[in-house]
C-alpha cells in the first residue's frame, strides 16, 4: 500500500481493509470451483469417484476430452448454442431497441406506466 493509505483516518483504513478482503474472497469464490472443475476434467473418471480431487488431478489424463471430442453430438450442441446467441443477440437489441423508441415518444398512451415497469425491473 502507497503513503496515502498512512494518510486515511482509521474509519477509512478499517474500510479500505474490508472491501480488499470481501473482494479476495468473492474473486477465491469464483476461481477455486473453475480449478476444481479443471482438475476433474484432467483426471480420469473412475479415480474421480474415489473423490478427493480438488484443485489438481491425481493422475493426469486426456481420457474425458478424447470421449467427448469423439462423439457425434459435439458438432450439434456447438450449432444450437451459436444459433441461441446469434439469434438471442438478434432479438434482445431489437426489442431493446423498439422499447426505448417507445418509452422516448411523450404521445403513446402509458408511457410513464412502461417507463416505470422498465426503469424499476432493471434496477432491482
């Protein structure tokens, strides 16, 4: 930490030190299920069983990669998902679009009433 942080009263520092440990945590709530996943997915299946794999792979193995890769379905699944976030992309700055458009004009009728419902759904 710089000389300013010296410089903060200590209802300051007090703060500054728990936002820096509530963002360490949240970022370790993020990151050690993502390494768990990791390893599991370097360690063979039937010695996943056994549990105990954590954070690193007791033994290493391609084995669930080449089962997934080898099947058929890999190349249809990847299709439905570009499909799904091509076209849900697609629709979801369309409507957009046609909302503002909408909650902009001062003349249609119940503008504040979508005004409202919008503003108020996005915010919570």
């Amino acid at each position: 930490m710089g000389t300013e942080f010296y410089k903060l009263s200590s209802g300051e520092k007090t703060l500054k030190v728990v936002n820096f440990l509530l963002i360490f945590l949240l970022c370790l709530m993020i990151i050690l299920p993502f390494l768990n996943v990791f390893a599991l997915s370097f360690n063979p299946g039937k010695d996943a069983e056994r549990g105990g794999i954590f954070f690193w792979p007791r033994i290493w193995s391609l084995e669930n990669y080449h089962e997934v890769f080898i099947s058929s379905n890999i190349g249809s699944a990847f299709a439905v998902s570009a499909f799904r976030t091509i076209l849900g992309t697609i629709s979801a700055v369309f409507l957009t679009a046609m909302a503002a458009f909408a909650v902009k004009s001062k003349t249609m009728p119940g503008v504040k009433f979508f005004t409202l419902v919008i503003f108020f759904t996005n915010a919570v």
